[in-house]
C-alpha cells in the first residue's frame, strides 16, 4: 500500500480524477465528508441510540451521538500527529498537496461515522437482530438465501450496515452520502465478508464489514486505494492503515468515558475508580494541582483529559513505530493492545464489564430490547415478503407505508428485502422502536 493512493479524494460516479492540489483549502473534500455525515438522518438518530446504558433519563449518560462525537474529536488529534511525522517521513505527499490537516480530517470524518449503523439497544441490537433469523421466527427465511446471504443475517453487524448506510444506491442518491474514498477506506474496520467465518489473530478479521449487498462497490473501492486483496475468492483485503486510527480513537474513549459514566451513574464507587485512572496517568499527573481541585467532578474531569491525552499519543506512537509493516498488512493488533498502558486499560475494562455492561439496569433493559427487536422484525419481514411474493394483505400494506421508501425500493428479492427491512429496524432510535412496537400491539388505541 502507499500513502499517495490511500489518501484518494476519488468519489463515487467521478470520471476525472480529483488532485488534492487543485482543492478549495476552505472547504477541503475530506472536511466535505464530515458535514455530510453530521447532516445526515442516520447521523441524527444516534442521538437517541443506546452507548452503555439503553433508555437512560440521566444527563450524565453518553449516546451513540455523544460518543461518536468525542471520538471523532480524538481522531482528529490522533490523524495530525500521525499526518505530521508522515508529510516529515514522505516528502512526495507534500510536494503533491498533501497537508497536516488532510490525515486529521479523514480520521475524524471515519470516526464520527463509526456506529453510523449500529442498531437501538446497544451490541444487544445486533445480537437480537441475528438470533431473529438465527433461532426465532426468521429461520424460516433460510431456504430462500445463498449462505453468505444467510450468514450477513444470522450474524447481523452493524460495521457494514453502517457502510451500507454511507454508500447505498437509492433513488435519486446515487452512492450514497458519496463520501471521499479515502475516508470510507478508514471507516471499514473489517475488510471482509460474513463468509468464509475463520477468525484470525489478526485485529481486521474479530468481525466483518461488508454486506453481500456491497460487495461489487467494496471491491472497486479497495482495489482503487491498493488495499491488496489478500484472497480474491474471499474479497478480504488489508485494512486502509487510518482504520487502525479510527479503532484506537474509539478504544480510548469506550475505556475512558464508559468508565466515567459508570462513575456517575453510581455503579462504580468513585474513590476506587479514581485510584484505577490515576494508575494509569502516573508519568504526567500533577498532584499538587490535583489534590488542590475542590472537588471529585473536578478530580475526574482532570484525570480524564490526561488519560486521554496520554492514549492518544501512545496511538500515535504505535502507529508511526509500525507505519512499515501497517502499509505491508502485516501488523495484526489494535494500536493499544501491547501499549504500555496494557495493564492499566485491561484492569479498567475488567471493571467496567462487571460494574457496567453486566449491571443489573443495562441487562434488563437489554432484555426488553431483544423482545422489541424480534417483534418489529417479524411482523416487517413477514409483510415486506409478501408483498414481495404478491401475497400482500392490507396489514401488510399498512406496515410497509411505515418504512420509509429508501428501505422499501430495495423489495426486490429475498436477500435485498431482507437486508434492506433488518436496516430499518436497525436505523431506529431506541425511542422510535419502543413506540412503534406499543403501536403494532396496539397499546396506542
């Protein structure tokens, strides 16, 4: 791989190549990624989307929204460093256009994307989504897909609803948000298809990002950033080097701010949880002026932005140390998985699974949503296939006129339609699902 093709401002549908010296330095291509992403309804719903704690009434608690926000703002800081040493490291980028600014941008466009297609309710959105076709009433639905097909339902994964989502055909939106190349080249965490299912050692192959659905565009676009395509019958190509960016952005704050909330939220005693961040920011903590705040909000706010700070750069560190073997494929971890804050992080994340995402609170709620899920999907699966048999009743037609039309043009096949109605269920916010299920029971009336 090479920077020079890596970094393509190519769009979808282009026929002229797009130069990086010819961009308007006031709004540069991969800044126009970023404002398409925030304009977005996708965008818009994470707001009411699940981060740690599903439906919670504090103020303290993070959404997906929030969440993607924050990492986005560290993979800004994490594209620059990294972009500095680069242009430093590559002087062709320079002489070709290339600026500090175009790494920060990239990242933080990809970033503010991440959980784009994440489901209501959290990772329990995805799990209920594939044990509906997987084990519950959607089994039924088997016969009618190819395995491949099948596998992107049964192990539904909202890194390629998200791709999905920002590159999609639609009537009258050809491409999708038509998002920079290099930028989707960053999102994808995941360069691969649901099958064949063989998990690696290798960070790129923990899940998968691509639906059969986009294939064809995936393959052009990774074969226009000279990913490699490293087994062509798999379509499974190296990972674009700034995805590494992307995940160390959203590893650091999961770790950190997930740990805060739990904090507030009271499910983990402050005290003690102090104590775990201080662990972790020893080399550049000033006690004086720690010990001198007035209070613990104080205390954590300051022990955050150190940690923070101080992963960032460990990132960034690791990134530049590895840059040959990134650019080769070779290097197979997380940016942060043998960083010398290994310790530290793993003893924070052990905490927050037991304290936090095994609470009492968050599994209840978990649970509601899986039943949400599998009734939404169900009676939207069952009536999207008959109409796609001509079988349609005029509940049926009810339902559909409830789905917006993006998701209903896609009624073309069984796959498509499918794919196209677990999207639909997948882009509602946690608020909008447990509505619509009160009306499709008919608790409304």
């Amino acid at each position: 791989m090479n920077w020079e093709q890596l970094l393509s401002l190519k769009r979808f549908g282009d026929t002229e190549p797009r130069w990086r010296k010819n961009q308007d330095e006031t709004r540069l291509g991969f800044e126009v990624d970023y404002d398409r992403i925030v304009f977005s309804n996708a965008f818009r719903s994470l707001q009411d989307k699940t981060q740690v704690v599903p439906l919670s009434k504090t103020d303290f608690v993070h959404t997906r929204l929030t969440h993607s926000l924050e990492v986005s703002v560290v993979a800004r800081s994490l594209g620059r460093i990294v972009g500095k040493a680069l242009l430093e490291k590559h002087p062709t980028l320079t002489q070709k256009g290339f600026k500090v600014n175009d790494f920060g941008a990239i990242v933080a466009a990809a970033a503010l994307a991440h959980d784009i297609g994440n489901p209501p309710f959290g990772h329990a959105g995805e799990k209920a989504i594939g044990d509906y076709f997987n084990s519950g009433n959607g089994k039924h639905f088997k016969p009618l897909l190819s395995d491949k097909e099948w596998q992107d339902l049964i192990d539904f994964e909202g890194n390629a609803n998200g791709f999905k989502i920002l590159t999609q055909n639609s009537i009258g939106s050809e491409g999708g948000l038509r998002m920079s190349y290099a930028t989707l080249g960053a999102f994808i965490k995941y360069p691969k298809e649901s099958l064949p299912k063989k998990p690696t050692a290798h960070v790129a192959d923990k899940k998968y990002g691509i639906f059969q659905s986009e294939v064809p565009f995936f393959t052009e676009l990774a074969n226009h950033l000279g990913l490699n395509d490293a087994n062509e019958k798999s379509k499974k190509y190296h990972r674009h080097p700034l995805a590494f960016l992307v995940e160390a952005a959203d590893d650091i704050c999961y770790t950190i701010i997930d740990f805060e909330d739990g904090i507030n939220l009271g499910l983990i005693e402050e005290e003690y949880a102090l104590e775990y961040l201080i662990n972790l920011v020893r080399d550049s903590i000033d006690t004086k002026k720690y010990y001198a705040l007035p209070n613990k909000s104080s205390r954590l706010s300051y022990l955050r932005a150190l940690a923070i700070g101080a992963l960032i750069n460990e990132a960034a560190l690791q990134f530049l140390a590895h840059e040959s073997a990134i650019l080769k494929g070779d290097f197979n971890l997380a940016l942060l998985d043998k960083c010398k804050y290994e310790a530290q992080i793993n003893d924070i994340l052990k905490l927050s699974v037991a304290k936090i995402y095994k609470s009492k609170e968050v599994l209840e709620k978990e649970i509601s949503g899986y039943r949400v899920i599998a009734d939404l999907l169900d009676c939207f699966s069952n009536a999207a296939t008959h109409k796609l048999e001509k079988s349609e009743t005029d509940y049926d037609a009810l339902l559909l006129q409830v789905v917006p039309d993006y998701f209903t043009e896609k009624i073309i096949n069984p796959y498509q339609t499918l794919i196209s109605i677990s999207g639909f269920i997948a882009s509602l916010s946690d608020s909008q699902a447990l509505l619509l299920h009160k009306k499709i029971k008919g608790y409304l009336i």
